[in-house]
C-alpha cells in the first residue's frame, strides 16, 4: 500500500504539471503570508515597546509603487504557469472536414454509469469494465472521451492527471498517460447515488509488449474449453434461461445487452462491483448470491438463487477467459 498522497505522487506529466502549479502557488502564498505575518508582529511588537502611537505615515508614491510592482509581477506568474497548465492538459480531439469529432482521435471512450465504468477501446474493438490497460511510456498519451450514461459522474486517477466531469449528452476529454509500469487507483469524484463511493476502477498501466498481448487476448472469444464441465455446461444454460442476457454480454454468444457490464473476459478481471470485492470464486459466489448485500442499491437484484444454479454459475463465469 502506497503511504504517499496519491495526489501528491504524480505519475504522468500530466500529474506531473499538476503538482508543480501546486507547490509554486504553495510556496508563493506561503512566503506572503509570512511577509504579512511577519510585518503585523513587528507593528505590533513597536507599538508595544513605546507604549505610544507609531508615526503617522500618510503614504509615499515611490512606496505605493513598489507594493504594488510585487502583486503584479506575483498574478502575471501565476497567469502564466497556469495557462501553461491548462495547454498541457488539453485534450481536445481535432475536427474532420464536416466540423465534428475526429473519432480516429479517441483512443479510448470511458462511460460512467450508476455504479461502474464501460470502458472502449474504439481502435481495437475491445470492451471491459472497471478497468483500463495503457502502456507505460512518457510519450504515449490516450486521448480518452468522457460520457456519462446516466447521472453526472468524475472520472478521476489522482496519480495521473487531473478531474473530469461525466456529463449525460456531453463528451468530455482528458489525457491518460503513465510514466511507468504500475497499479494506478481511479474513482468517482462527485456523488452519483446510494453506492458512489463503490464507484472504482484500476488503470493498468503495463509495457508495450504486455499491452499488445492484452489487446490481442481480449479482441479474441473467450477461451472457454470445448467441452466445458457438467457443472459449467448447466451454468451456461441456465445463464441463457434467466435474465443474465437481458444485461449483459458476452462476445459470440446470443447476449448482446448492455445494461450491465460486458461480461466476455469477466474471469480475468481483478475485482467485482467497480472494486467491492476480490474477483475470486469464493467472492463471486457472495456476489451471484446476494449483490445487495455487498452493494446496496446496484442495479443487479437479488434473483434468490438455489445453491445449486449458484455453483453452475460461478462454474460458468469461471470459464470466461
């Protein structure tokens, strides 16, 4: 567990330009207020001394002039290095000849729903959830387009880069990049609802060659074997037989939904419910039985399984690789 400040341990140069306007507007209002402190203690300690009024000093151009020289020089800085932040930060995809989004620009379209993330990968095809996979490398930045599906969400990785609101019928953009391999938490920023603070995504941050294979692996089917087990066959059919198809899919299959998460990989993911719990068989299990009760409020109900269809469907998501 990183005991640094997320914010505080830029990642990107994004973070990176961050975290520099920070520490300067820190430093330049700190050495104010010590200028300011510092002069009242001394009107103070004078006064205090001679037990009489101080000199009345009603005012010196030369002086005014002066005083007013440090402000304007202190702003016209602060105007500069933030508008140099802002350059940095900008993210907004170029215009094809009808005036409209250049969607050859978007590499990546992350989706904010009540209460997880789709994430797209347009170039590629792929679609996962709650999880982001970038290569780690100073010169390759994803321009990632931020929409909301619902309610209005932020889409934030503190280590990263900066805020952005997820706003229905509005696309946002933002940079997404990574100085180095590494685990990176995300999260929503502005309350959305009931399980807002169950609103978490990782963002992967992998070398070249681990993107590349992770992008081949995931535009692939699943890997499930050709002849599955007698437990994970029954759970199959009985995914088909419920209402699982009605909000989720999963890649070759007649579910085609997407109400819930994309289902295609699922096994392969690290955690369940937007980072509620560990994706194990155990917790899957907890999960399949009574999602309420580990995420009150999510939009998947309690369907009261048996134990019995509750091991034919973990033995079945099991296979989604």
């Amino acid at each position: 567990m990183n005991s640094v400040i997320p914010v505080l341990d830029p990642a990107s140069p994004q973070a990176e330009a961050i975290n520099s306007l920070f520490l300067q507007v820190l430093l330049i209002s700190a050495i104010i207020f010590a200028i300011v402190a510092g002069l009242i203690l001394v009107a103070i300690s004078r006064g205090r001394r001679k037990q009489t009024l101080p000199k009345q000093d009603f005012g010196s151009e030369k002086s005014e002039i002066y005083w007013l020289i440090g402000p304007v020089v202190i702003v016209i800085w602060l105007v500069a290095i933030s508008a140099n932040l802002v350059i940095t930060l900008n993210a907004m995809p170029g215009a094809d000849p009808d005036g409209k989004t250049d969607v050859s620009d978007i590499d990546l379209i992350v989706t904010g729903h009540q209460w997880w993330w789709e994430v797209k990968y347009p170039k590629s095809g792929v679609i996962t959830a709650n999880e982001i996979y970038i290569p780690a490398d100073k010169k390759k930045k994803f321009r990632v387009q931020i929409s909301s599906a619902d309610v209005i969400h932020c889409f934030w990785v503190p280590q990263l880069g900066r805020k952005i609101d997820a706003i229905p019928g509005r696309d946002n953009y933002i940079w997404l990049q990574a100085s180095e391999p590494g685990s990176y938490q995300g999260r929503c920023s502005e309350y959305c609802g009931a399980q807002h603070a169950w609103m978490n995504f990782k963002v992967y941050a992998v070398t070249d060659t681990e993107f590349d294979q992770w992008v081949a692996s995931e535009q692939l089917a699943n890997k499930q074997p050709k002849l599955l087990s007698p437990l994970a066959n029954s759970g199959k059919q009985f995914f088909f037989q419920a209402t699982c198809p009605q909000c989720h899919t999963i890649y070759g299959t007649p579910a085609e939904a997407t109400i819930g998460p994309d289902l295609t990989h699922f096994a392969r993911r690290k955690e369940i419910g937007a980072g509620v719990i560990e994706n194990t068989p155990e917790n899957l299990a907890l999960w399949l039985k009574d999602p309420q009760a580990l995420k009150p409020g999510c939009k998947m109900p309690d369907f009261k399984l048996s134990d019995e269809h509750l091991k034919q469907l973990v033995a079945y998501l099991e296979t989604l690789k």
